[in-house]
C-alpha cells in the first residue's frame, strides 16, 4: 500500500482576525496577506516552513484557523 506523503497535503487557512494577518517565509520567496475572514489553501511543507519563522506559532496559534 502506498504511503500519502504528508507534504502535498493542503489545508483551508482562514483569517480569524479583525485585520489583515501577514507571513513571509524568506527562504522560499513567499509572502502570504490574508484580509479580515479570507481563506486560502495553504500546504502542509508552508505551514511547517510558517511554524519555524520568528512568531510563526503564535500567529497561527492567535490568529489563523487550520
């Protein structure tokens, strides 16, 4: 049986705050602006790239719903 690889996974993010929620993750270039309630698909490598970015937890523990 083959084994899902978890990286391609991908995950609604929403934006569960009053204001705009801002990431960058410089090593790969991206830069991700979420408005007040705006959901994007967001892949499991990025979050986890997300949670090793300064304040990275804390912004998806505070302020976006996975």
């Amino acid at each position: 049986m083959a084994k899902l690889n978890p990286k391609t996974y991908f995950y609604n993010v929403k934006n569960r705050s009053a204001g705009v929620v801002v990431y960058k993750i410089p090593e790969e270039g991206i830069v991700r602006r979420f408005m007040p309630g705006e959901t994007k698909r967001i892949s499991y490598d990025e979050l986890l790239k997300l949670s090793y970015q300064p304040g990275g937890r804390e912004m998806m523990a505070n302020f976006l719903q996975i």
